[in-house]
C-alpha cells in the first residue's frame, strides 16, 4: 500500500473529491479481468480471471444487458440470481440469453468491505454466434432394419439424418427427427448390401446447422444365416424321408411275406423289385430337393446383381 505524507494544512486545502478519490483507491478491489464468452451447442457460459486478495475470500456477481433494457429501459442492467456473490469464476447464463439479439455482460468483484469496479465483456454476445458440433449417434442392423440412436441434446435441437445403400450415394435419402427418446427407424435394408448413416444438428431458433457427422456404416444381417438354415431342414427333411420309406419297405414286405406267403422265402424278383422302387424314390426326392435348392440359390444371387 502506498503510503502518502500530508500536512494538517493540506489535508484542509484538499477538495471532497479528491478526498474521496483517496478514499476509494484504497478501497476498491480490482476489477476481472479476461472476460470472455464460452458458448457450443446453445450453452453458455461466462468466464473470467480471478481477483486474489490474500487473506480473502472473493465473491463475484454477474448482470446482464439485452437490446430491450438499452433502448426501453434506460440502459439498465439486470443480476442473473445464479450468480450472485459466487466464488466460482465461470457462471451459466444459457437461461439468462433467451433472444437472438446483442447482449452485455459484466462481471464485480465483492469482499463483502470493499468491492471493485465493472468489468465488461469487449463487445457484444449473440447466441447465433455458438458453436454446433455434430450429434453423437449409434447406426444399428436388426435383421434387416436399418435404426439410428441419437444423443438428446435438448428441446432446441432438430437432427438431419442422411442414409443410402453404399455405392449408391446419388439416391440419398433424409429424415428430420424431432423426437430422439427412441431408436429411429429409417429403412428396410436388402439382404448382403451395406447401409450407410451421417447426421447433422439444426437449431431452429437461430437458423443455424452443424457440420455432418463422420458416416457408419452397416450390413444387413440375415440374409447368409438364412441360407443355412434352409439348407439344414433341406437335409433333415431329404434324410427324414429316406429313414421313413425305408421303414416303409420293410414293413411292406413282412406284410406280404406274412399275409400271401407266410411260409415261402419271398421270390429274389419281389426283393429285388421293392429295393429297386427304394432306390428309385430315395432318387427322385433327392433330385427334386437338389433342383429347389438350386433354385432358391438363382433367387438369392438375383439379389446381388449390381445396379
């Protein structure tokens, strides 16, 4: 603290000015410094360096001037509540800039004996000014469903989403999304072929949208697992048949041994003939399946032919 020596005859020439210029160099704190405004994806945030006074502990409080209060309101400054006689060097005032319009900021030092004078944001804040970051997402193949998951980002936000097959980027389709409490449903995917996902944020109030988010991309399940299990009843079915007319022929032949020949060996021409008519249907029905199966197989390469 400077220290200053003055006479009896000078402290009585001294004007109240000057005399109360004395007084408040000694008792104003310094004002903050390095006010600056923090503000991404419509929050935002206040900020400055803290005073330090040794042996003291500092409180700071924050006002707010918007466009009504300097043209309607002469000028007039308004405390944000929240940050009132706060220790912290950072307050939220996301509520506070309610309108796209130029807003004021300023921020005091306060002891609770002494305080300082008003520091000033340099310039003037907009809300249209803050930054939007590209929504975090989660793309999702549930057989052949294509779903997306957006991260809810508040009730301002709006999401553009983009998808398309992958190879076919000129047919791209689009969903605005309002509502993210739930997985979103964008499309029907065929079996085998990859889908592609990138989204964007909107804010309708300040008429602004992010930057697109990196693409994923995924493969509709189903269409190989499919095949397998249709092959796999295909062959339970095919020996299935064969076990069933097998004993069939069994049991046909000890009924005409026992009814029309219950004594005498069957003939060697009968025996002959049911193995031949065994061997004969075990044929056919397998050709029959081959010639299905060979089928199903066309239809599902139709499937990947390319565009």
């Amino acid at each position: 603290m400077l220290c200053l020596t003055v006479s009896s005859t000078s402290l009585t020439a001294l004007s109240p000015a000057l005399w109360f210029s004395f007084l408040c160099e000694d008792a104003l704190l310094p004002s903050p410094q390095n006010i600056s405004i923090l503000s991404t994806n419509m929050r935002h945030f206040l900020t400055w360096s803290p005073v330090t006074i040794q042996g003291e502990t500092v409180r700071y409080s924050v006002e707010f001037q918007g466009e009504y209060e300097r043209e309607y309101a002469n000028e007039s400054w308004i405390p944000i509540c929240e940050c009132s006689l706060i220790t912290a060097t950072v307050c939220n005032i996301t509520e506070d800039i309610s309108a796209t319009v130029a807003y004021n900021l300023r921020v005091r030092a306060d002891t609770g004996a002494r305080r300082s004078q008003w520091g000033t944001l340099k310039g003037f804040f907009n809300r249209i000014t803050t930054s939007l970051t590209p929504p975090p997402m989660k793309v999702i193949a549930d057989g052949y469903h294509l779903l997306v998951e957006l991260k809810d980002m508040g009730p301002a936000f709006q999401f553009c989403v983009l998808y398309w097959k992958k190879g076919q980027e000129s047919r791209m389709h689009w969903k605005m999304v309002k509502d993210v409490s739930s997985t979103v449903h964008l499309d029907t995917m065929e079996a085998g072929h990859d889908y592609c996902v990138k989204a964007q944020t909107y804010v309708e109030t300040i008429n602004r949208s992010s930057s697109f988010s990196q693409t994923q991309c995924v493969r509709a399940q189903g269409g190989r697992s499919l095949w397998l299990v249709t092959a796999m009843i295909s062959s339970a079915g095919f020996a299935l048949a064969a076990l069933t007319l097998l004993f069939l022929a069994w049991k046909t032949s000890k009924i005409f041994q026992y009814s029309c020949c219950p004594i005498a060996v069957l003939p060697d021409t009968l025996v002959t003939f049911l193995f031949c008519f065994i061997v004969f249907m075990v044929m056919y029905i397998h050709s029959s399946m081959g010639q299905a199966k060979k089928k199903q197989t066309y239809a599902y390469e139709d499937l990947f032919v390319p565009v």
